[in-house]
C-alpha cells in the first residue's frame, strides 16, 4: 500500500515509522530537508522535499494512486489543503491532525466532507481528555475506555505494600473469585507480559484490568490502591494541552486549580480565558515560587509544558513534596519506563491518538476501533466476530488461539462481559482483544470468515 505522510515532526516520524513497521510503501514529504534526512537515516521509507500543499509535489509523491495520505504538520491549514489535495489527485483516504477547537469542532460551520478529509484527529484534546480520566480514577496509571464506556481498562502499579504481591494470577483469582475483572496485560521495566495463570505480580509491574466501570472500585482495593478524591490541582504549563485541560477540570466539581505559566503574555491571555483558574506568571522549575503558591498542598500535579524532561523534574519534585498523584506529558517513548520506574503515576502521549488513527485506517473493515497505552507494546482491537470464523466455533477454552492474543471483553448486543474460559463469542459480537503486533495478522484472520 502507498502512503503518505505530510509532516516529517515528532509526530510524522512516529507515523512513517509505523506504517514502515507494517511494511507499507511509505513516502515522507516535508519542507526541511534536515528533518527528511533523520527520516532516512532511521526508516526504509522514500522523502519527497516540498509542501505538502502543492498539487506537483502531491503527485511526485504519487497522490494519484495512494491508499492513504496523513497531513500531521503544526500548521493545520497546511493538513486541511493536503487532504484536500489528495482527495482530488484520487488518494483513497486522508486524516488531518487539527489542533483549532473551532475547525475541529463538531458544530464547525464547514464539515469534513466539505475539505475533502476522512479522518480529522485531535491530539491535544484527545491528551486532555486522557488526562481528565486519570484525575477523576487517581488510584490508577491509565485508563482507557472500551464499548462506549461500558467497559474499562484501568493500569495499576503494585506498591511496596500492596496485599497481591507475590500472587500467582491463579492465586488471585483463587483469593478473590470475580466473572467481571480480568487480568489482560502486565509491564515489569521495558517488557510487557500478556500474562497466564502462572505469572506471578512483583512491586512496581503495572497490572492492565479489565472491568466494568462499577467494579473499578473492587479492582482497586484489591490490589491495594485507593481512590482519593482529588480537590486541588495544579497545571505546570500554558501549552494547548494544559489549556483545554484548564478548561475541562473548571467545568468540575474542584476546589482549586492553579496553573502556571512562565511566558507572562501567554499567562495573561490564559488568564482571561480560565475563568475558574488561578493562572500564575512564573518558571516552571522555580521551586520557592511552586512551594509558596501551594505544590505541596496539592492532591494532583499535571505537568504539560512542551518540554518533557520539564515535565519529568515538576512531577519528581511533586512527589518529593508529598503530592499523591502526578500526570506528565511525555512524546518520547523511552521515557514512558523510565517515568514508571521513578515513581511518577501517569504518563500521556499524544502521538498515541494519531498513532491509533493510522492502525485503524490499515486494519480490516471489520476492525472497528484500535486502543494504544504508554508503555504497553500490545494493541487493544475492537474486532468484530465474522460469520463462520474460527473464533466463533467454540468457547474460548476449548479453540487453539493465536499465540500473544487475549480477549479481555465481549460486547454481546447491549451488553458487555469480561471474557472467560466458557465465554463463546458469536458472530457480529465484538470483542476488545489484546495482540502484539507480530500477532495482529493472525488474530484477524482467527475473526475473518474462513
């Protein structure tokens, strides 16, 4: 398949690489031949040097007869004309990342279709989003949502003290007999194990739990974590990310949210736009500033400046302050472990939301949604159960699946169970499976008619 990638960042590097690992003709087109030329160096993909707003350097890069182009630049009107462009030079399928709420927004004045787009993607609001989530489940890592809320997957470091230390998951299950959680994926360091009974839980690995949203509360107490309420928040940084977060914690039931800022006129123009935060000018590494304006007397630090090492020194100096629950925005992966290991809570990345995009558009039509946790080197597929496939033959104990594979849920009609050994799965049920990606061809043939 051809593919295009607008947009030689952070971001469209992380794209080529996937769609590269996946072994897809990938060209990368970007106006800096020094950004192509790291592109090169680490990828086996083609670079085109030009805008990607121009139809001539579209259709050097072979727009006409492309499965799929992705406009990932920092210039949203530069993604909008790409897509445009390529979907009148007969590329199949584009997806726009937009960062303005307004053109993204659902009530936008032009629509989608008017641009000529398939897909427009969010990152920043996706990332806010993410971090709303872990605020209000602070006894959690991650959290993702699965089947429209109906089911979610909650990370959870083990601590020192946690009482499941030691256990084997058989052992767990033993102790604490449940049909609606469900042990799916563990990270210990770098590696993540799709785990079988034997699997033993050890300090520090972070525990992936499937559960209906009422049994959350169970999942925590049993492995040892407490669900405190958070109250007082700070925001370290203006960025579009802190600022749409600003936006949505003020909408809730907090006491204070402070944020701050270190370039005064970007903190005076915050300022007018929060309305119910408490913007401060001042550095975000300034450590008497941070103490006297309350860090430690916070239930949660954010810390989302662009900066990410920034953003590792505000939550360590948080926690060394005795805050509870600390959230980092972080792009690079390698520092997702690391972060872990240090004893931060949270890590969010938004190359994750377009990562997700991409998968999605390469998968079958009968894949309907793809999840993506930092960290966590398996995907999560919303897959549908074809008639006549292998999955559907039998209960799950009885089939031989894929190797790396394991079904955390199944969305039967309007309800949704965790998956167990006597689970069948129907065809048109749709079920949340966790897959390294040497598997996924495997797994989607295992739901494919035969």
């Amino acid at each position: 398949m051809r593919a295009i990638v607008v947009g030689a960042g952070e971001v469209g590097f992380d794209v080529a690489r996937l769609l590269a690992m996946e072994e897809h003709d990938v060209v990368v087109i970007d106006k800096d031949d020094d950004a192509l030329a790291v592109v090169r160096e680490k990828l086996d993909v083609m670079t085109v040097t030009g805008n990607g707003t121009s139809a001539d350097i579209l259709k050097r890069a072979g727009a006409p007869s492309a499965e799929l182009l992705i406009a990932v630049t920092t210039i949203d009107e530069v993604n909008i004309v790409a897509c445009m462009l390529a979907s009148r030079l007969g590329t199949r399928s584009t997806i726009a990342r937009v960062r303005s709420g307004e053109l993204s927004h659902q009530e936008s004045v032009l629509s989608n279709e008017d641009f000529g787009i398939d897909t427009v993607i969010h990152p920043e609001e996706a990332a806010a989003a993410e971090v709303e989530r872990l605020i209000r489940r602070a006894g959690a890592s991650d959290v993702v949502t699965l089947a429209e809320g109906k089911l979610h997957l909650v990370g959870l470091r083990l601590d020192e003290d946690s009482p499941v230390l030691g256990y084997t998951l058989e052992q767990l299950q033993q102790e604490h007999p449940s049909p609606h959680i469900g042990v799916m994926a563990i990270t210990r360091g770098i590696r993540t194990i799709l785990p079988g009974p034997a699997d033993t839980l050890r300090k520090n690995d972070v525990v992936f739990v499937a559960a209906q949203p009422k049994h959350v509360p169970h999942v925590l107490e049993v492995m040892g974590k407490k669900d405190h309420r958070i109250e007082h928040i700070m925001i370290i940084g203006g960025s579009q990310v802190a600022a749409r977060v600003a936006q949505r914690l003020s909408a809730g039931r907090y006491r204070q949210i402070k944020l701050v800022e270190e370039d005064r006129k970007r903190a005076q123009n915050l300022s007018e736009l929060l309305g119910g935060v408490l913007v401060i000018h001042g550095a975000p590494t300034d450590i008497d500033l941070l103490v006297m304006e309350g860090m430690p007397d916070m239930d949660a630090v954010v810390a989302l400046t662009d900066d990410e090492e920034s953003n590792l020194v505000s939550c360590l100096l948080a926690k060394h302050l005795g805050v509870r629950k600390t959230v980092a925005l972080l792009s690079k992966p390698a520092y997702i472990p690391i972060s872990q290991s240090i004893g931060l809570d949270s890590a969010v990345n938004m190359k994750l939301t377009v990562s997700r995009e991409v998968i999605s558009s390469l998968r079958g039509q009968h894949v309907m949604s793809v999840a993506s946790v930092p960290g966590l080197d398996a995907e999560i597929l919303e897959i549908e159960a074809q008639p006549r496939s292998a999955v559907t033959r039998a209960p799950l104990e009885e089939l031989t699946l894929p190797k790396d594979m394991l079904v955390a849920g199944v969305h039967h009609g309007k309800s949704v169970e965790i998956a167990t050994g006597s689970t069948r799965i129907a065809a048109g049920d749709r079920a949340f499976v966790f897959a390294r990606q040497s598997a996924l061809a495997e797994v989607e043939s295992f739901f494919s008619r035969p």
